[in-house]
C-alpha cells in the first residue's frame, strides 16, 4: 500500500473511532439525566401527597377538638362586653380578671392540699377547663388549664391560667376571647381522653406538616437541581451561545449533537476524498497496465528475425 493510501485509511480509522466515542457518551449522559429526572418528579409527587394528606388530618382533628362539651363541674361565665371579668393572652397564658380564690359571692379556685407518699403537704393547682362563644350559637373548647399558684398568679379576684399542652403560636392566634367565655371545672373523663388524644393529633400533625415542608423544601431544591442539570445537559447536546470558544472542544459550544453532524460530514468527506484518490489510484494503475504491455510488445517487435534482417539489408 501507498504511503498516500496509508494516510487516507488512518483518517478513515480515526473518523469511525471518534463517532463511535460521541454517540457512546452522548447515550450514556442521556440515561443519567432520565433517570434523575424521573427520580426528582416521582419524590416531588409523594411530598405534595404527604402534605395535602397532614392538612387534612389537622383540619379534622381540629374540628373533632372544637366539638368537644363539657356537662359538668363548677361553672363561672364571662359575658360579652360585660364588667364581670376579662380574659387575655400574655405570652401564651391567660391572664384572668374577675376570678381567683372568689368569684363574686361563688366559689372560685381552690388550692387543693395533698400528703404525698413522704408525708409532706403539697397543695395541687386547680383545673380550669375553658370555652368561648364560636359566634354560632355554640361553644368552642379551647383547652384545659392549670392556674398558677404562686403568690403572683392566684389571689382574690385575679388568676394565670396555664394550658397544660403545648400550644402552637399558631393555635393561639386563633383564640378568641372578646365574646362569651365559659370556664368549667370538670369535663366527663371518656371526653378528656378525646380531647388529650386530639392534642396528641394536633401535635404529630405539626410535626408531619413541619417535616413535610422540609422535605417539600429539599424536593424542591432536587427539583431546581436536576433542572440546572437538566439544561445543563441540553447545553452539553444542542450547544450553549454564552460559552466561550474552545478549539480542541467545539462541542462546548456547538452542543454534542452538531459536533456529532460535524464529524460525520468531515467523515463523509474525507470517506470522499479516499473514493476520489483510489479511482485516480485505479486509473493510474490501468494506465501503467496499458504501457507496461504497449512496451512488452515494441520490444517483442523489435527482437524478432525479419526486424534483424531489414537492419542488416540496411
């Protein structure tokens, strides 16, 4: 073989080498950013579940919550708009005018006076359960309170009551105490368990909500990821204009695809250009073929007798 048809077989070589390195890159980044993508939509689909499904579960158990009525135990009334007492919110406890140890000429809270199992005296906080006005004709429970006994929190016409459950701020906002307020101190036992189940609800679904948003936040932020890997991806296939100019990688700006285009059309040509020299090879070679044996036949003349006689005549 020529030194020229070498050369042209090496660029053949390398031409079909680097195809067959583009399209098995090309197939495998394309795999990669598929199976990333579908991972990132299917864990964004369960969060969205798992959170419409919490919101539910809340909004049940605080309707079950506010259901919840009392049938007995000590009563004590604050009107609307009226100067028997007030009730606020201080810093996530209520903070009570017009009861105490008194409540106008009724009873009001009582210490309790306990021994323990040592023989020590101890006095219990008393319970106060309380409801307000729902603005339906009805009563809303909004939970039970132990009032603080201290010197401070307990005395004749004033008290702090403190919610023995650990109330949201959320949940907070949403009491209410410019209406009616109705305070109790008992609640049937079979309808306290309900109402500590549904604060145990309530609880685990803040929780889930919580937890829930933190993983809608972090599927979120896999979603914006595998979106940039994504384009980043379609860059790497159609091209991206913002990129600067590389030589020895033009396929960070013209994309894999039409680097892919380009090497095949200088594949074609140069798979042309050896077309072209091996015709030429094939005509020089008949050529030669055609002188080679016009000269095997002028020499054959040439040394035959009448030839050698006409010399010698001559």
């Amino acid at each position: 073989m020529s030194r020229l048809g070498l050369v042209c077989l090496i660029l053949v070589l390398l031409g079909l080498g680097a195809e067959s390195y583009i399209a098995a890159k090309l197939g495998l980044r394309r795999g990669e950013v598929e199976d990333q993508l579908r991972k990132a939509i299917a864990d964004s689909e369960t969060a969205t579940t798992a959170l419409a499904k919490a919101k539910v579960e809340l909004g049940d158990s605080q309707q079950k919550l506010q259901s919840v009525k009392v049938g007995w135990g000590y009563e004590w009334n604050f009107p609307a708009g009226g100067n028997v007492g007030s009730v606020q919110v201080v810093q996530g406890r209520l903070a009570v005018t017009g009861l105490g140890t008194s409540f106008g000429a009724a009873r009001g809270l009582a210490r309790r006076q306990i021994t323990d199992a040592t023989g020590q005296a101890r006095e219990l906080a008393p319970v106060v359960h309380v409801f307000t006005d729902n603005g339906q004709g009805g009563s809303r429970y909004i939970g039970e309170f132990s009032a603080d006994i201290s010197p401070n929190g307990l005395n004749e016409t004033t008290c702090v009551l403190i919610p023995t459950w650990a109330a949201s701020p959320e949940e907070q906002q949403t009491w209410n105490f410019a209406g009616a307020v109705r305070m109790r101190s008992q609640t049937p036992a079979g309808e306290r368990s309900a109402v500590e189940h549904l604060h145990q609800t309530i609880q685990l679904t803040y929780s889930q909500i919580t937890q829930t948003g933190l993983r809608t936040e972090e599927q979120k932020r896999l979603t914006t990821a595998a979106e940039e890997a994504l384009q980043a991806r379609k860059n790497e296939l159609l091209g991206d204009s913002a990129a600067a100019e590389n030589p020895d990688h033009p396929e960070y700006k013209l994309g894999l695809v039409q680097t892919l285009v380009d090497v095949e059309e200088e594949r074609n040509a140069v798979q042309f250009a050896v077309d072209e020299l091996r015709r030429q090879l094939k005509v020089a070679s008949e050529f030669r073929t055609q002188q080679l044996d016009a000269l095997k036949q002028i020499a054959a003349k040439l040394s035959s007798p009448e030839t050698k006689v006409s010399q010698r005549t001559k």
